[in-house]
C-alpha cells in the first residue's frame, strides 16, 4: 500500500482515485475548486456501486471508497504521497506552475505524473530541479474501466522513475506502455486521429453517412480490436503471417496512404456530422448514453476476462 496523491478531481482526477483505491492504495484527492471535490466523491462512489455490481471490485464498494481522502489544501494531499498523479486543466502555463509547486514541495523519492492528453513533459519540467522524475503517465477515458496507460518521459526523465511508475500501474490493474521518445500526441492520440480523420474525409466526400462509417468500426474493424493491436490483426489476416500480408496488401495501403493525406476539420462538414449525431442522440442524453458505454464496457471486460481465461 502506497500513499497517493490526485491533483485535479475532475473526470480524469475522480477516474484515478478509483483505479488506485481499488488497487489498495490511500489516495488524498485535492482540487483548487472546492465544490469539484464534493461532485467528485459522489460520482466515486456511484462508479464504485457499478463496478462491484459488474463484478468488477474484489471488496464492497464503500471499503474502497474509504480510502479516498478529500484534501483542504495541496500540502495535505502530498503529506506522506510516494507518487503525485496531476490531472489539472489542460494548458500549458497551468502545468508549468503546477509543477514548479509540486516539485518544491516533494521531496527526491516521489514521482510526479501528468496525466495530459497531449502536451509532452519536456514542455513543463524543463526547468525544474527535480525534472528527472517527472513524466506523463497519460490515461484513457476513464482509466478504471479501459486500463491502458502511456508512459512518456522527457529526454531527461530517469529510467528508474519510469520503472517505479509502471510497477505501480501494473499493479494497480492497468496495461503501462512506454513510449521511447516524445512524439506529440502520444501514441494512442495519434493512432485515434488517423481514423477520426479519414473517418470525416469519407463523410465530407458524400462516400459514406456518418452511421455507416460508425458501423464500419462497431460492426467490423472494433470486434476484431476489442481482443487484438493492428499487428497481431495483420499477422492473422494472412496464411503466412505478417511479411505475407504485406506482400499481399502493401501496395494497395502504400496507394490508400498517400491519397487521405492531411485533414481540415471544416465548419460545414462539422456542423453535418453533428447534426446527424444530435439526430442519433439528442444532446440532452448525452450524459445518459455515456453511462450506458461505461456499464457496457463493465460488462465487455468481464466478459473478455473469461473468454481469456477459457483460452
């Protein structure tokens, strides 16, 4: 059991307290906004009632919830913290500040972690004393449910910081992977991107609605991804393995890369597919089928526990 500190109780913050309480660990959560933390107590422990309804936690909910601490103040949240998790807002001056804090205020033993969506560590540690254990431990939404978690040093960051952090993700129930270098974005920003992109290109070229290219992923691409990576898809796709499929389709993805090219978001063609989204899904229940994609997700991954433990 560790002592853990999340700064920042928004969605990101209030999804990490959950990962590493259910993991065993004291979690002190702080926010700036005193009403975020009162907001973020009551969604834990909704969320925690769902994953122990799903199956999902090995005790009752409220004992987990019991380790989640509210802070007054930042000084209380990292009194004793062996690792800070920063789930603040998404600007860099706000992470430049906030780390200058929290780096003046941790001692050498504690890493600090941003959980950042895109900006790399070498933008806001740069200048700091302590800048070699700090890096970007960037999560997926929301990391109690899909457990990947990417981690991104700065050239500076020590290896021995990213290999404590990954001990304590892979403990606490996530799937860490490191990325060797910075790239902007991230890995798993970048692979979504491509996508999103062509996905909206394909829609703005009048190829396809915006339902059925959303059905070409949940009915096609996303039940094969659901249980493999691109690569392991590849190798499986071809009687010979990967350099047979290849050999086989490179030509024509080779041809199909270099027609997507770039992609600008237009104002007309965003407005099109927001519209037949809202006529989908009014933009009242947004919020209702955002937690039917959480229970669904509880119920996938119970259920691709035993397909994996079947094997």
């Amino acid at each position: 059991m560790q002592s853990i500190a999340v700064i920042g109780a928004g969605l990101i913050g209030r999804a990490w307290a959950i990962v590493f309480a259910r993991a065993g660990h004291r979690v002190r959560l702080w926010d700036p906004e005193p009403r975020a933390l009162g907001e973020a107590q009551a969604m834990i422990a909704e969320r925690l009632e769902d994953l122990a309804k799903a199956g999902l936690l090995r005790e009752a909910a409220p004992a987990v919830a019991a380790r989640i601490a509210p802070s007054a103040s930042l000084g209380e949240a990292l009194e004793g913290a062996r690792h800070v998790q920063e789930s603040g807002p998404e600007r860099l001056d706000a992470k430049q500040a906030l780390f200058a804090e929290l780096d003046a205020r941790c001692g050498p033993e504690v890493v600090l972690a941003s959980s950042t969506s895109g900006i790399p560590a070498s933008r806001f540690t740069e200048g700091l004393p302590g800048r070699a254990r700090c890096l970007v431990a960037h999560p997926v939404n929301p990391p109690y449910l899909v457990p990947l978690v990417e981690l991104v040093g700065a050239p500076w960051t020590a290896a021995e910081a990213i290999a404590r952090t990954r001990t304590l993700m892979a403990t606490a129930g996530m799937v860490p992977v490191i990325a060797h270098k910075e790239t902007a974005g991230f890995v798993l920003n970048r692979l979504q991107a491509a996508l999103v992109a062509e996905a909206f290109r394909l829609v703005r070229a009048g190829v396809m609605s915006v339902e059925d290219v959303d059905a070409c992923v949940r009915d096609g691409l996303g039940l094969r991804w659901v249980l493999m990576g691109p690569f392991e898809t590849c190798d499986l796709n071809a009687p010979g393995g990967f350099a047979d499929y290849v050999a086989r389709y490179g030509p024509l993805f080779s041809a199909l890369a270099k027609e997507m090219g770039g992609c600008d978001f237009d104002a007309p063609t965003v407005a099109a597919v927001d519209a037949a989204r809202r006529a989908q899904l009014p933009r009242e229940q947004i919020a209702a089928r955002s937690a039917w994609r959480d229970r669904a997700l509880m119920a996938l991954l119970r259920r691709r526990a035993e397909i994996a433990g079947a094997d």
